[in-house]
C-alpha cells in the first residue's frame, strides 16, 4: 500500500488480542497501528511480536504500524529484529526524548532492511513526543535529518512526566501541541498527529479536541476505540463546501495571474498568495482521501 496518505486517523489494537486485532483491520482508519508497547503485559511482548507480523499479512483497508517499545527498554532491538519485515508499513517509536535516539532506531531500521532485502527507507517512522524531555528537544528531534516524515503527540505519558492533569478542554496541552506544529513546519516535515482522547464514550469530545488540533495544523489523531474512526475521519476531510470553495480560489487566482494580479476577492473574500496556498492543500488532502477510496472500491470489485 502506498505511504502518501492521507493520515487522519491512527487506530490502535493492542497486538496480542486477535479479535481486536482482526476487526481493527477491517475498519475505516489511514491507519492503524498494532501495539506492542502498552497495551501488551510484559509477560506477552517477546510472542505478541511474530503475531502482530502475520497480522499484518493479511488484507486490510489501511497502512498497518506496529508501535514497538521503547529505545531505553530490553525489548526495543528485539521488537525490531522481527517486526522490520515485508508487509509492515511503519513504525511508531514511542517516549522518543532525544535526536540521538531517534537517529539509532533509524540506522538500525535501514540495516535490517538491508539485510532482510527490503528498499532501504521504505519503512516509515513516527516518533511520539511525551515527554518534558521529548518537547524539549522537539526542534532537534524535527531536524534529525531521519526518514522521519511526521511527528506524533502523546498526552498520556506527556501530562503524567509534567504532573499535569489532563482536563476535558485539554487547556493544559496547547503549549506542547503548538511546539510540536511549529517544530513540524520549521523542519519540513509534514503536520503532526495528535494524541487520544481517552474518554471513549464521549464522541463529541473526541471531535471537539480533533478540530481544535485541526485548526492548530495538525493533519490527524490517534485513536483508542473504533468508534473514534469515522467522526475523527470526517472532521480532517474537507467538507463540499471548503472543497468548492478552494477550487473556486484556485481556478480564479490562477486566471488572474495572467493578468498580472496577485491579489482579488473570491465571494468577498480577499485572496492572495497564502489563502491560494492553503486552498491547494485543502485540494490535495480531498485527492488523496479520493484516491484512497477509489482503491477501497477496487478491491471490493476484484473480490467480488
């Protein structure tokens, strides 16, 4: 499957739990991520690896992640050892604090697919910052110069380090979300994921904090639960009309270049170059959610 996307939801389903596992793969999410991490007692993580690895063989509608342990933990090598394999599209590196670490996993990654004869670089990498440290750090960890292409937030882990209380209006998360997007935009990386939200029966919440984060830059969020799947879906898809609207800014700002201007009102609105620039991306997040669906529906045909 292909890795451009788009990236808006991020299903986990902890690796050891079959039915979880197999249902999360028929689900609606970009993607979802098998974890090995937290979700999996100690006791289970050395045999939960091979089972998330054959998980992810089999057909399902979106890239599959595997969330690996920690770098500073005893499982973090061996979980790379087994899970960096055909058949896995990434891998979520969590508690990430420094470049050092992040660089490590990076090397590691690309000799295993050296050796294991896959294109070197192919695997993704999505640090999750969740700590005071990790935040700290942010800028350098953007910067890393890795195959790193998107950061991710992890309110968790990050309010827990800080001795924070994470409030329903998540108040107390704006400096660390803020950091994260600009460190993300400095860099020239893609806009970040953002954390769960943890209160799995209150839907509306889930879609207040995604379009909180959406209108801060952030192009998706994790998800705990499936029913978090289509209402965090829906709010990082343009609606009909934001997609009218950008096709009309495109279509008449490019119609007025040729006439020398670089300024004009669109339906009384003013237009320049940024407002164009952000229209463009509202249109490729549509296109690639279009193409997405259209290889949904390709593969229903072919089957059936």
């Amino acid at each position: 499957m292909t890795n451009n996307g788009p990236f808006r939801t991020f299903l986990f389903a902890p690796g050891n739990h079959a039915r979880r596992v197999e249902k999360a793969l028929t689900l609606n999410s970009d993607v979802v991520i098998l974890d090995l991490e937290d979700a999996v007692a100690i006791s289970e993580k050395v045999a939960t690896r091979t089972k998330v690895v054959n998980a992810l063989q089999t057909p399902r509608n979106g890239l599959g992640y595997v969330r690996i342990n920690a770098y500073d933990t005893d499982y973090c090598f061996g979980d790379l050892l087994v899970v960096v394999t055909e058949g896995i599209d990434g891998i979520v590196l969590p508690k990430v604090e420094t470049v050092g670490q992040l660089q490590a996993i990076d090397w590691v990654i690309s000799k295993l697919e050296q050796e294991k004869g896959l294109a070197v670089g192919q695997i993704d990498i999505i640090p999750i910052i969740e700590t005071g440290r990790g935040l700290s750090n942010v800028d350098e960890i953007a910067a890393s110069g890795s195959r790193v292409r998107r950061l991710s937030f992890g309110a968790g882990d990050y309010t827990k380090d800080m001795a924070m209380r994470w409030t329903r209006d998540e108040n107390e998360l704006t400096h660390a979300r803020s950091k994260i997007a600009l460190a993300s935009r400095t860099a020239g990386l893609e806009a970040p994921v953002d954390t769960v939200w943890v209160h799995i029966k209150e839907t509306d919440g889930c879609v207040r904090s995604a379009e909180l984060v959406r209108n801060m830059g952030y192009q998706g969020k994790l998800c705990i639960h499936p029913d978090q799947v289509d209402p965090v879906n829906k709010v990082f898809t343009p609606t009909i009309e934001e997609i009218s609207f950008a096709e009309r800014v495109v279509e008449a700002f490019e119609e007025a270049e040729t006439k020398g201007l670089a300024s004009i009102q669109v339906d009384g609105y003013f237009v320049d170059y940024p407002i164009v620039d952000q229209a463009k991306r509202t249109l490729d997040v549509v296109k690639k959610v279009r193409d997405k669906e259209s290889a949904e529906t390709n593969k229903v045909s072919v089957e059936t």
